[in-house]
C-alpha cells in the first residue's frame, strides 16, 4: 500500500467522522429546539378556540379547524394561532387599529381628563371623561397584550422553523458522512488488493540474470575442463 493511497485512505475516513460528528451537534441542537419550544408552549396552556365559537371567518381556516379543541404544542400551531386566531380577533377591538395607533387616543383622553379636573374639579362631566378615558386605555392594553402574544408565538414558529432546517442539515450530513466512510473503506480495500497482486513482470527480470550467470559459469567450467585435457 503506498503512501499516497493510504494518506487519502486515512484522510477519506477522517473526514466522514468530522461530518458524523458534525451531523450528531446538528441533530442534537434541533432535538433541543423542538423539545424546548415544546415544553414553553405546553406551560402556557394555549388551547385552540373550538369551532362554534370561531368568529365566520376564522371558521374557513383550515389550520384554525383542523386544531380547534387542541393544546398550541408545536411552531406551526403557533403560526396558526398567531396569524388567524389573534391576528382576526384583534381587528375586533379597536377597527383594526394596531396598538401604535389606537394608545395615543388613550393618550389625549387622559390628558383631556386632567385638564377639565384641573380646570373645575367639580364639573359633573368630569367622569364621563374619566369613563371615556378608561374606556380607550382598556382597548390599549388589549392591543398591546394581543400584539405581545402574538409576536412572541410567531417567535416561537421562527425558532421551531431554524430546529426544522438544522434536522434537514442533520441528515444531509450523515449521508455525506456515510457515504465518505464507504469510499474510505473502498480505497483501503483496493489499495491492500494492489499490494497482494503477483507481479510475473519483476518475477521474470529476476530470473533472467539469475540464468544468465548460470550459463556463464557453466561456459567457464567447460573451459576449465578442456584446459585439463590438453594439458595432459
């Protein structure tokens, strides 16, 4: 086995346990974030509004359907019940009116409250201005808590999203680490079969000067021989 072939033998093997170990980090890492997500979701309690209390269109989501009645444990249930759920409830509050445009109302009422008591503190219209007041700060905070839920479950979809993307990395890389480790032990096994071959080319060269030598002495004996016989 030459030098070369076992280098590339050795680094091909080398190569698929860093991909192996690689794919193990990255099938571990999406483990976590499904488990995690998972186990967040689950200890909030989030269940899906059934069916018949579904407002008409929430009732022509499919995901809002196919869900209702159901625990909200997994990213895609998130997305749903972000998107369709909060998201169609929330343009029931105000008009459709986000957080961001329905607080400064809130706002100016209150300010609008305190300049009249400021001005007569007796007014009896006072407390319908404190009523009014009440009334736009109540649909601010409703905003604002549907907004925060809904932006942390669509959060929670994105994390899951990056779990789904590493577990396809995950098994990319163990095929690629599968598929190296075989060519790595094909290179060894043609490389050992290359050195247990005959070689009848060398085997021949041998032995032709080895002939080679035995015809000379041979030549030289008969001389020797014939040298004797004139001499006597």
């Amino acid at each position: 086995m030459s030098g070369k072939n076992r280098g590339l033998a050795v680094g091909t093997c080398v190569l698929a346990i860093v991909v192996l170990v690689l794919a193990l980090i990255l099938q571990n890492q999406a483990n976590f974030a499904r488990d995690y997500l998972h186990d967040q979701l689950a200890e909030h309690g989030i269940t899906f509004t059934p069916t018949a209390n579904l407002l008409p269109q929430q009732q022509k989501i499919p995901c809002l359907v196919a869900n209702a009645g159901k625990p909200l444990v997994t990213g895609k249930q998130a997305e749903c019940y972000a998107k369709y759920q909060i998201g169609i409830d929330l343009t029931l509050v105000d008009g459709g009116k986000t957080y961001f445009q329905a607080h400064y109302n809130g706002f100016l009422s209150r300010q609008k409250y305190l300049a009249a008591v400021k001005a007569n503190p007796n007014d009896p219209g006072n407390a319908a201005l404190l009523t009014q007041a009440n009334q736009a700060d109540q649909i601010s905070n409703d905003l604002l808590a549907g907004e925060a839920t809904k932006g942390l479950l669509l959060t929670g979809y994105g994390f899951s999203v990056m779990g789904d993307r590493l577990a396809e990395g995950a098994v990319a890389a163990f095929i690629i680490a599968g598929l190296l480790l075989v060519a790595g032990i094909a290179l060894v096994l043609r490389a050992f079969r290359k050195t247990s071959a005959p070689k009848p080319a060398v085997a021949s060269a041998r032995t032709a000067p080895a002939t080679a030598a035995s015809a000379s002495t041979s030549t030289i004996s008969d001389g020797a021989d014939a040298d004797s016989v004139l001499t006597s």
